[in-house]
C-alpha cells in the first residue's frame, strides 16, 4: 500500500513554519507580505524539487501538478490543498498541513509509479484568511472575484491590493483571469486541522466533512445624543452604547436559542464615539458575526437579529441602522468525496466521525465548480488562530495517509 512520508512531511512544515516565525512560536504571514513571498518561492523550488509540474496564476494561486502542468477542460484534475497564509499570530498548521500533505500525497504517488488515470494538482491558495474578502485566491479560480472592487480594495491596515499584489510581482487587475475553464476540476479535497475541540475531545482520529457553515457580518450604527455626562439627568440620556450593549446580549441569547445548537455569534468591534468619559455616547457602531452550517437558519437569524435591533432602539429612543457587509453561503460537502474519505479510512483500519466545519474554507468556493469535500484532524485541545495551535505529528501522518488514499479514489 501507498504510503506517505511522514519524516519528509514533518520536516517541511518546520521549514515553512520559518517563513514569518514569531520569537515565542506561532508565525505572522499574511498573504503578499514578504515572508509571504519567500514561503511562496520555497514552495515553488519544493514542488519542483518533488518531480511536480510548477505554476502561479494571475490571483497568485500556487499549484504542482502531476501528469499536468495547467488546468484544461480535456483532462479534468483532482485537486487538493489548502493555503499557506496565515493570520496575525497564528499557528504553523492552519492551512500549512493541507498544502504540505498534499505536496507529500503526490510526491510518494509519483515515487511510487502508483499515478492514477487523472492528473493531480495540489494548489496553495492565496489570501485565504482574507487581508483583502476571505477566501480571494479560491474565489478568483472559481470565477467569484468581484472585478470592479479590485481597484479599491483596501486592508485593515490601508494598504491596497493593488499595491500589496504589485509589490509581490501580481497585477490585480488580472486577477479574474486565474478562472478555471469549465470542467477543468473533476473533484476536490483539502485536509485540515479542525480548529476546535471536537475530535479531540471525542478521541476519534478523522472528521468527514459534510458541510461547511456559512458567515455573515453586519454593521450596526446606533445613534443617540451625544450630552454632558455630568449635568444631564439620567432619564433624559439617549445612550447610544446601551442600546448597543443590550442587543449584544439579547443577539447572543436569541442565536444561541434558535440556532439549532450549530450556530455561533460573536460581536468583535465596538466603537463608541465620541469615546470620551464625559459626554454620553452620541453614537456606538457594532460588527456583528455570525455562522450557522443551514442556510435557513442564518436567513432566519439574521432577520430577527435586525428586528431586535430596531425593537431596541425605539425603546429607547435610539436611531439604528443595519448594513449587511458580507455573506457567504452554508455549503453541504459532496457525497462523492465524503464517501471516498470514509473509503480510505476503512483502508486505513481508521474511525471517524461526521462533522460539519465551523470555519470557513476554501472547499466551499470549489462546491460552486466541482464535487468538493474535506478533511479534519484533532486540533491538541481545539486551539487554533494563536500561536500554541498544534496537532500530534501522528495525527498528521494519519491524516495525510488517509487524503492520499481519497485522492486515488477520485482520481481512478
Ligand atoms: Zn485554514
């Protein structure tokens, strides 16, 4: 039987994990930044070192390929992989694992002559983590990118896309062009850490993923007046931050009751204006984050969140208004890869467990092209996005071992 190399494996994600290392662990390797390039040229001269066909698409989309050196719609590819950015102080496995497990699957493949009727691509996708809209690499491949928002997308930090792309050597404006051609993908899966403590907890060594939730954010502005915080009497105060605060805690309470027990919630920003001590707050601005894996439920959830906002700011005299920023919709896994990793585990001798993603990946982009599916293993006490994010290094050989064999099943 086929099997990885699991020294080879362990000994490039401590190489990768040097690009953007933070001195106390964990890395900081947001995509076009410069330890961001130099991951992206070791990749390169890695994919090339392990008999792969290399190449980068215009949205800065890194593939190996073997038995194909460029997608086309005459010889569909099995695809897998995941993305080598990272979040500010993040850990070395998110995203990492599934381009370095990938890159292994097909290098012991090749050395194996074990090579399957289908070509096989490994892709490490750009921008996942979203420095400028999650998932931009995946979406751009999958014929998603917003073309007239390129020129204006902008980061946390001010810097353009424009510029961030020009400064690694991308023109944004050909981004588009990385677009897959029709049917060029015959299926898709990544593998990933879970990111949280379920499988840990649950002592089972393998998620099938069948679905992935969806996130919306909403901005919302409650506006009051603004008055001397000493000489206005109490019940004359039209407090913008306490209609912010009370839906907070109501939103929470109202998710967590009709969420179906898979939806979260979660409130990130507040900025409260003028933000002084002494002048009651004239104005509170709220983002506000939610996830649920079922479509309906977050429709439903984001209605009535938006209709407590208003019940709570005519009560209290408050002005409110809701902006929706960004949806992304809940995506169910195909049946196709899910049964070709539970194949793979009974090959294996391996257990696992149905889960559905509570993070957002780039697998749902590929839902919308092709069959697509993932993927976990534990997360060592469901620690992810902080730098002491880590998985037992025979997690990850079980793993990898286990997107090999599911790639050979798509592939034949
Ligand atoms: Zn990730």
């Amino acid at each position: 039987m086929t099997t990885v190399n699991a020294a080879r494996l362990h000994a490039r994600i401590a190489a990768l994990a040097r690009f953007g290392a933070l001195p106390g662990g964990g890395v900081t390797r947001s995509c076009w930044s410069p330890p961001h390039e130099e991951a992206r040229a070791w990749l390169l001269s890695e994919i090339r070192g392990a008999g792969l066909q290399a190449w980068v698409d215009p949205a800065g989309n890194v593939f190996g390929g073997l038995g194909a050196s460029s997608f086309s719609a005459g010889t569909p590819a099995v695809v897998t992989g995941s993305h080598i950015d990272t979040v500010p102080e993040g850990g070395i496995l998110d995203g990492a694992l599934g381009v370095l497990a990938g890159l292994e699957c097909l290098q012991a493949i090749r050395e194996a002559g074990a090579a399957a009727p289908r070509p096989l691509v490994v892709a490490a996708w750009s921008d996942e983590e979203g420095r400028y809209g999650s998932l931009f690499g995946s979406r751009a491949f999958c014929g998603r990118l917003d073309a007239a928002a390129l020129p204006t997308m902008t980061a946390v930090d001010g810097e353009p896309l424009v510029t961030a792309m020009a400064r690694a050597g991308f023109d944004a404006a050909r981004a588009p062009e990385a677009r897959a051609p029709e049917g060029a993908v015959h299926a898709y899966v990544e593998l990933h850490i879970e990111q949280g403590p379920r499988l840990d907890e649950a002592g089972v060594p393998i998620a099938v993923v069948d679905s992935i939730v969806g996130v919306r954010r909403t901005r919302l502005i409650f506006t009051g007046q603004a008055d001397h915080a000493g000489t206005t009497p109490m019940e004359r105060r039209r407090d913008a931050f306490l209609a912010a605060a009370e839906y907070s805690l109501s939103a929470r309470e109202l998710v967590v009751e009709r969420g179906g027990g898979r939806s979260v919630t979660n409130i990130g920003v507040v900025y409260v204006h003028p933000g002084v001590s002494n002048i009651v707050p004239g104005r509170a601005e709220l983002v506000h984050e939610m996830r649920s894996p079922d479509a309906d439920v977050l429709e439903r959830l984001a209605q009535a969140c938006e209709a407590l906002a208003r019940e709570v700011g005519e009560r209290r005299g408050i002005g409110v208004e809701v902006r929706r920023m960004s949806a992304t919709i809940p995506v169910a896994c195909s049946p196709k890869v899910q049964a070709a990793v539970e194949g793979a585990c009974k090959q294996l001798g391996l257990g696992w467990k149905t889960l559905y993603s509570a993070a957002g990946h780039d697998a749902q982009n590929l839902a919308l092209i092709t069959d697509s599916g993932m993927l976990f293993i534990p997360s060592q006490g469901g620690k992810s996005h902080r730098v002491d994010e880590t998985s037992d290094p025979a997690a990850i050989e079980r793993g990898a071992n286990v997107l090999l064999h599911t790639l050979l099943t798509l592939a034949s």
